[in-house]
C-alpha cells in the first residue's frame, strides 16, 4: 500500500504526536506530510522537534514553517489576534534550544509551502492557503482556480479538518473536460478546535483514494501538567474542550 500521513498543528504537544504516531503504526507509512505550526502554545515544543527529528525523520517528505515558526523565527508577533497570543510566542521564543532553532532553520521550507510529487500526483502542501500562506486558512468558500495544477491540496492553520474534491473545467475530454483536486486539511493533533479534544490528523491511501480521519485519545491531564505562568491558561485549559 501507498499511505501517508498528514499531520498539522502539533503546538508543542509531545504527548499528542506521540500517541499518533502508535496510532500511524496501524498503517503502511510511507511518508509523513508536516503541515506547519509544530511549536508554541504547548509547553514541550523543543521535545516536540526533538521527537519528529529521532522517531520520525526517516518519513518525512514535506515539513513547513507556519504562522507560529515564523513569527518567532522572526521576531515579529505582529500578527497574532490576542495580547495572549503573544505573549506565549514570547515564552516560547525565550524557550527554544539551539538544536531547535537550527532545525526550524534548516530542515523546514520558510515559505509556508511545498510543492512535490507523489507517484506521480502533483501535490501542494501549504499552511494557510495560496491567499496568504502563513495567516489564512484555506476553505470551501474560498476556493481559487490557482489550486487547479494539483492533484492533492494539503493544508492545515483552522485547526480543524475537511476533506472535499473540487472539479475544475479543462480541455481532456477523456475525462470529460474536467480535472478533480483533493483538498484534504488533517485538523490539529495538539490543539483541535472542533469541539472534540482528541489528536486528530489524516491518512491518505494513494491506491484505493481513501483518506482516513484519524482522532487519536491521549493523556490531556498529562499534557496539561506541563503548562506555568508564562502563557495564559487559556491554552491549557482549551486541551479538554477542544475549541
């Protein structure tokens, strides 16, 4: 089988990514697809690259910055919603190991996307959206003609999952003059915001066309342990409900 996962919005969450990836054990992986926001908001963003970099570099085939490693790569927190937001990126910032930084630096695409190739389906992986690649989430509603060169969209940022195909009008009339693009968004694994708690990220199976949304438990009291004064607990506390 052809399997990939796709994994986005990790936000420092160790225990969250590692239960996914026991969780991705069940499948034939061949490859892991990291949609942006790997640190921040959680407390264990340097176990987090540490993690991904020991246990799972040998799959990954696209790994992008997002919003958050960029502002903080950057120094710039301008565009964050909340004086909380900030502050965490701050935290987070004062944080961050050598080895991490170096890792951000080095082994992540700075554009907030990738372009690649999957057995022979032309693939797009972005955070946001081709909008603004870093800031906004790509929907439904907004949908462009500029997605129609692909064969698969991959995107991550609302911290909450879809996955719809649209058909674009073209010249093959094999194919009846369209061409079909799936827009396939995981959700986050450590921080969902759809009202459901639980990791959650996808599987893609390129022979059967199948995507697989995955909610995985894991060890949120856990988690939460690790959270001080120096974020707000509104990112703690947030773990439990999932919004």
């Amino acid at each position: 089988m052809q399997e990939y996962a796709i994994l986005s919005d990790l936000h420092g969450n160790l225990q969250a990514l590692q239960e996914v990836h026991k969780d991705m054990i069940n499948y034939h992986i061949n490859g892991v697809i990291l949609l942006g926001d790997l640190i921040n908001y959680g407390m264990q963003s340097n176990e987090v690259l540490e993690y991904l970099q020991k246990e799972m570099g040998h799959l990954i085939v696209c790994n992008i910055w997002g919003n958050h490693e960029k502002a903080i790569m950057s120094s710039d927190f301008s565009r964050f919603s909340s004086q909380r937001g900030v502050d965490a990126a701050i935290f987070t910032d004062s944080v961050l190991s050598k080895e991490s930084r170096e890792y951000l630096d080095k082994q992540l695409i700075h554009d907030g996307y990738c372009t690649f190739d999957l057995q022979g389906k032309k693939c797009l992986a972005l955070h946001g959206s081709i909008e603004d690649y870093f800031w906004k989430s790509l929907s439904f509603e907004n949908i462009q003609d500029s997605y129609s060169d692909y064969d698969f969209v991959f995107s991550g940022h609302s911290h909450i999952s879809h996955m719809f195909t649209k058909f674009y009008k073209n010249s093959n009339q094999v194919m009846r003059n369209y061409h079909s693009v799936l827009f396939i968004n995981p959700g986050s694994v450590g921080q969902p915001r759809n009202h459901h708690p639980e990791a959650q990220y996808a599987i893609l199976n390129l022979q059967t066309m199948a995507v697989h949304m995955r909610s995985v438990p894991y060890n949120i009291k856990k988690a939460q342990t690790y959270y001080t004064d120096n974020v707000d607990l509104f990112y703690k506390n947030r773990l439990s409900k999932g919004i």
